[in-house]
C-alpha cells in the first residue's frame, strides 16, 4: 500500500503529511480479533488508518476495538516511515493525529526519527494554569462584545507530561462563544509558525481525514468485516482500499474547474489564493 502511495506522486514530494486516526467497525459473529468496545456498547475492530493530507490512502491495519498504546503506535509508525522513506529517504514527514496518539513512545520516536509532529494534548490542571488568565480575559471579551461571534485567543508555552522526557511546545486555543468556554491544547515539535496558524491551518485539517475515512466507510463499505479469520478482513481492508485508489484517481483525472471568475461572478475565493504555512515551503 505505502509503494502505491508513493508512486502516485509524479515527482517526489518534498515534505508530506500523515493523518492518522482511528475508526470502530461493529462486527456481528465470532471474528477473531473482536473486542467489546463500552463506549460503543458492542462488539468490533478499531483499525488504524492512515491518509495523507491531500487524502490519498495509505494504509490501514486491522486491529481490537480499543484505544491504541503508545507501545502499539510506535511499532507501526516506524514501519510506515521506514517504507516511505525506502522510497523517499529526503522528504520530510509531518505526523498529525488527536490526542489518543500522543503518548511519550510517540512523541520520543518522533524526534529520534526525525519526524515532525502536530498532535491532540488531552487538558490537564497543569494545563490549563498557563491559560486561566487568558480564560478569564477572554471571557470578558464576549461579554463586552455583540455576543453573535465566538471569541478565540491562543497562547504559547513550553510543558510536558511527567511522563514525558523534556518539555515541549505546547500550543492552547481559547475559544468563548454563547455556549460557554473550550479550551484545547497541542504539542509540536515545529519550531515555526504562530500559534495561531499551527492550530486552524495545520492541525484542525486534520478533519478532513475523518471525512476521508467516513466516505471509505459509507460509498465503498469498508466496515464489512465479516469473515471469520482476522487475515482475510485484513486483506478486505487492502481490498476496499484499492477501491478508494479507484475513486481517488478518477477524481484526480477529471478536468480541473477554472480558476477565473464566471463573466456573472463577482465572488472573490480567497482560500485557494492562500500561501501554504511556512513549515510546508
């Protein structure tokens, strides 16, 4: 799968990003590898999978229905890296994940390998002490304001877990609307970028590999895992991930919409005008 990832690339890319996430897959028999999964209240898989973050397909490993340990994600992380760069030894590689993929095997791996990281911080006390005064003053800013739009302020700083093995740069995104305050956090090892840019323009398009993971689910049946031996639903995975390959490539072979406005037009799409984050250059 990483070699049919890899040739679909015309030329080599010079730095790519990886969306990995996880999905459950509701079984009904005696499949091996099944697990009881409480928060969904049934019986399935929970496989890893992998897009890029064009969304080409990349790979997916079946696996129980539970939450993935650092000590399981590192062993598949350096076996996806080092197919890739098998292929590719000079592209620089951007992990992107939620907070179930930040653990400190992650986080150490990453740095060992030369891999760059965005990843999900789960809030902790500790946390959010760096924010509470952002928090209050953020607060006060809706209430002063015309309270239609959400308030949304970052912050900066350097921290860590204390099971992690030094600090590192944790970035929060303080956000205060009519339904009250939510506060998020990262980590990157990007040295780079304003906080501002990291979060909304590197780390939340990470949704679109959720929405790349529904259409797999939905228009090509991925979750039918039926067979009884966890290597052949394996290979039903790789199976209805050539069939994403399928539908990615017609996309990417149908003709391109022009760029110029229609003579009845006088809408202006700045979003594709917009120059790439500086970590990506």
């Amino acid at each position: 799968m990483v070699d049919l990832y890899c040739s679909s690339f015309r030329q080599v890319p010079k730095r790519i990003v990886l969306d990995i996430d996880d999905t459950f897959d509701a079984v009904h028999g005696g499949q091996q590898l099944r697990l009881f999964n409480a928060h969904y209240d049934e019986y399935g898989f929970q496989p890893i999978v992998v897009f890029d973050g064009d969304g080409r397909f990349v790979g997916a490993v079946l696996r129980p229905a539970k939450r993935p340990s650092g000590a399981e994600i590192r062993p598949h992380l350096r076996r996806l890296v080092r197919a890739i760069r098998s292929n590719w030894p000079n592209t620089g590689i951007l992990i992107r994940a939620d907070g179930h993929y930040c653990s400190p095997q992650v986080i150490d791996w990453c740095r060992a390998n030369d891999v760059d990281f965005i990843l999900g911080v789960a809030p902790t006390t500790t946390l959010r002490k760096h924010v509470a005064d952002l928090e209050s003053s953020t607060m006060a800013r809706f209430e002063v304001s015309s309270k239609t739009n959400k308030v949304r302020r970052f912050k900066e700083f350097l921290d860590g877990a204390a099971s992690w093995s030094r600090v590192e740069r944790i970035i929060a995104r303080v956000e205060v609307g009519a339904q009250g305050a939510d506060t998020r956090f990262i980590v990157t090892n990007l040295a780079s970028g304003k906080a501002k840019a990291l979060y909304e323009d590197v780390y939340c398009r990470r949704g679109a590999a959720e929405n790349h993971i529904k259409s797999w689910k939905t228009h090509l049946a991925a979750d039918r895992t039926s067979c009884t031996r966890a290597t052949a639903n394996q290979f039903r995975l790789f199976l209805h991930a050539g069939a994403y390959w399928l539908m990615w490539g017609l996309r990417a072979a149908m003709p391109k919409r022009s760029s110029l406005p229609s003579p009845n037009s006088t809408r202006c799409d700045c979003a594709s005008s917009r120059s790439p984050p500086a970590w990506s250059r």
